[in-house]
C-alpha cells in the first residue's frame, strides 16, 4: 500500500475507475490522467488515450498505476492489463479506502482495491487484482485467489475460499468454511451454503447452478 502522497494514472475511465478515483483523492494522492477507449463522461481527471499509449509509449515519470475497469463476470481482462503493464515496469500499489476496516495481518496482492466501508478481518488472504466493494465483509481466515470481486454488500463468512476470477454479487452470503473453485458467479443475494467444484453461474438460497 503506498502510504506518503504519490501520482497515479487510472487505467479505465468509467464507474469504477471514478470510484478509484475519488478513493485514491481521499487518500492524499493525484490522479494526473486515466487511459480507456474513448474519453469518458464525467471523468475529473485528463484523458490520456487508450491503454497503448502506456503500453507503447517510453515509460512514463508516473509509474503507479490503479485499475479503474470494473468486473461482473469472471472474465480475465483486469488481469491481462495488471500483467502487460507490470512487465513494462508500472507498479499497481493495493488501496485501502480510508472507509474501510482492514487488520494488520492480512495479505494484500499487488492491485487489490478494499473500496470505503468494506471490512477485511484477520488471517485473510487477498491475491493479485482483487475488488473488495463498497460495504463488503471478508471475515476471518478467508482466502480470495487473483480477480476476485466482493461486490457491495456481499459478506463472506469465516474460513471461506474463493478462486481466482470469482464474482461475488451484491449482498450474496457465503456461509462459513464454503470453497469455490475457480471461475465461478454467485448472483447477487444468493446463499452459498456448499462448497463449490464447477464453474459456473450459482443464483438462489441455496444457491443452484443455473449455467
């Protein structure tokens, strides 16, 4: 997590990316510019073009980077981006809403965004690229793989594991001691009260696979 005041570029323009923006503001920081694909309505900060121009351009003075693309689905496109611009020496510091309640002993992967109100309690494990949301509850010993979405509201009880590029829905309850495999959507308001071996589309209390 950066602590003193830093620059950072936001890579996405759109909801979640002024989300960040705000978070990071609120923090102390500056966002000098974000790249997406065409400029954005209601963006504060300056547009910069779209991702090329922070993949093929020389390297920038500013190397901290925050992902503003959002996720409501499993796919791997946050990641692909963390990926390309690590390799070419950008640094995705974790954010830490001043919002949120967040214990010293967690361990945060690189990118990993715990937005305003979200709480992370202790012996949690967050990976690469994860989206804690506004509101959400991580509870003690839970283990979150890279491109997990906690999206508001959802609340993962104790000693739940969710694999890399799940999709928690909005107020969805995952019951404790719960695993999920890889690649898997709980819909919003679901109740996950068993483990989890197939990927797919769960909805419902309990919550069924339906795709």
């Amino acid at each position: 997590m950066v602590f003193a005041m830093s620059d950072f570029i936001i890579v996405g323009g759109g909801g979640h990316g002024r989300v960040v923006h705000e978070v990071l503001e609120a923090l102390g920081h500056r966002v000098t510019g974000y790249t997406d694909l065409e400029p954005v309505e209601h963006a504060k900060a300056s547009y910069m073009g779209p991702d090329s121009a922070l993949l093929e351009a020389p390297l920038l003075s500013v190397r901290d980077l925050a992902l503003g693309i959002g996720k409501v689905g499993t796919a791997h496109l946050r990641m692909a981006v963390l990926g390309r611009l690590a390799l070419r020496g950008y640094r995705f510091p974790t954010i830490q809403a001043r919002g949120a309640i967040v214990h010293q002993d967690i361990i945060i992967g690189m990118g990993t965004q715990i937005m305003d109100g979200a709480v992370v309690v202790t012996g949690s494990r967050l990976g690469r690229g994860c989206i804690i949301n506004t509101r959400a509850s991580v509870d003690h010993d839970c283990r979150l793989g890279d491109n997990v979405h906690v999206a508001p509201g959802a609340v993962l009880c104790g000693d739940v594991t969710v694999g890399n590029n799940g999709m928690i829905g909005a107020g969805a309850t995952l019951v404790p001691g719960i695993r999920l495999c890889a690649d898997c959507v709980v819909g919003a308001g679901a109740t996950v009260v068993r483990s989890i071996e197939q990927p797919g589309i769960y909805v419902g209390t309990p919550a069924r696979r339906i795709q």
